[in-house]
C-alpha cells in the first residue's frame, strides 16, 4: 500500500489515440487527462459519452497502454504485479466466452 501522502491513483497528462475504420482514421480519445485519488477519497469519474472514461480506466487496468502520460497505482508503477492483484474491475458489459 502506498504511504498516506501518495495517492490511490495518480494520472499525469495521459494521451490516447485510436486508427477506427478502412482508412485508419485518428480519433484522439484522450487529451492531457490528469487527476490523482487519495485515500480515504471518493471520487466520481463523470462525462458525456465519448469523452473518454471507459479509455482512461482501461488504461489505469492494463487493458490498455497509453500514448503518452504517466499513471500510477498504489504509488507503484502500472505494470506492478502487487499492485495489480490488489485491485478489481467489472465492465460495464463483460463477454464470457462460450467454451
């Protein structure tokens, strides 16, 4: 766990662009995001549709990796193996595969 001075989640300035369709046009899904959780904290991650939040916590899972920008995770980097198997995430719309 981190320190009681080190946030819960920390993003600094993350950057996320996407090619979609035949002409692999860029759609930049995340510009500069920035924002810390400490702990204790209750934090709620509002937006229209499209402005990127579902992008920003796959990122913060590791479902994802951003462009540019840093991002941390109980004080520890985001590929941390303690960190990671310390955390929890439920999608929205999970797929189960069949077999």
């Amino acid at each position: 766990m981190p320190s009681d001075s080190e946030p819960i989640i920390e993003a600094k300035d993350l950057e996320k662009t996407f090619r979609i369709g035949f002409r692999r046009k860029k759609v930049r899904a995340l510009r500069g995001v920035s924002f810390s959780v400490d702990k204790g904290e209750i934090f709620g991650f509002l937006g229209p549709n499209g402005a990127g939040k579902t992008t920003t916590i796959k990122i913060i899972v590791g479902l994802l990796r951003a462009d540019d920008g840093t991002c941390s995770l109980l004080g520890k980097p985001l590929g941390d193996i303690k960190a990671r198997s310390l955390m929890g995430y439920l999608p929205e719309s999970p797929y189960f595969y069949d077999h």
